[in-house]
C-alpha cells in the first residue's frame, strides 16, 4: 500500500463525548475514515502516522441526517467511523486537546 493512499484514509478524529471516555477507560480512539477503506488498511494507517500497536479495529457508516432550512431540503453527507482499539502501553495524543 503506497504512502499517499494511507495519509488519505483518515480524515478527522471524532472528539465527542462518548469517545473521550472510551479513550481514558478502554484506550480506545475514535475517526473519520474515508467510505472506501477496509479495517485492515484503518489499521495500517493508524500504526504508520502516530506510531503505536493497534489491537483492533471496529467500523461503522453513519447515514447523514436529511435537514431542511428556508431554502429546501438537504442531506449531510454519510461518513465512516472507525474505534481503533490500542494496545497496552501506546496512546495517541492530540495536540490541544484536553
């Protein structure tokens, strides 16, 4: 898998804060990955860009909600998350972040 394909998998960290617990009770992280990437290319990405072992990976797809405003209706895009499950001893740190 070439470097450039791995930098575009993940798109975001999702900070809630449902995900903020899982990460100081079970060192889980949650994000936004591209629709089109598969756990084991989740995993490979996370492991090249932050340095850490990765346990496992869970993913979801989240359908976008349709909303209406003065001008009609839309629908927000639909996005894929994904809890990566790290190993005992690594943790990901984001800068900023409490």
């Amino acid at each position: 898998m070439n470097r450039e394909r791995l930098l575009t998998i993940i798109k975001a960290p999702l900070v809630t804060e449902k995900s903020s617990m899982l990460a100081s009770s079970l060192n889980q992280v949650a994000f936004k990955v591209s629709l089109d990437a598969n756990k084991l290319e989740i995993k490979k990405a996370v492991e090249s860009l932050f340095n850490v072992k990765v346990r496992s990976v869970t993913t979801c797809i989240s359908k976008g909600k349709t909303k209406r405003n003065k001008f009609g209706k839309y629908k927000r895009s639909d996005y894929k998350k994904a809890i990566v499950a790290l190993q005992e001893g690594s943790q990901i740190q984001f800068e900023g972040i409490n």
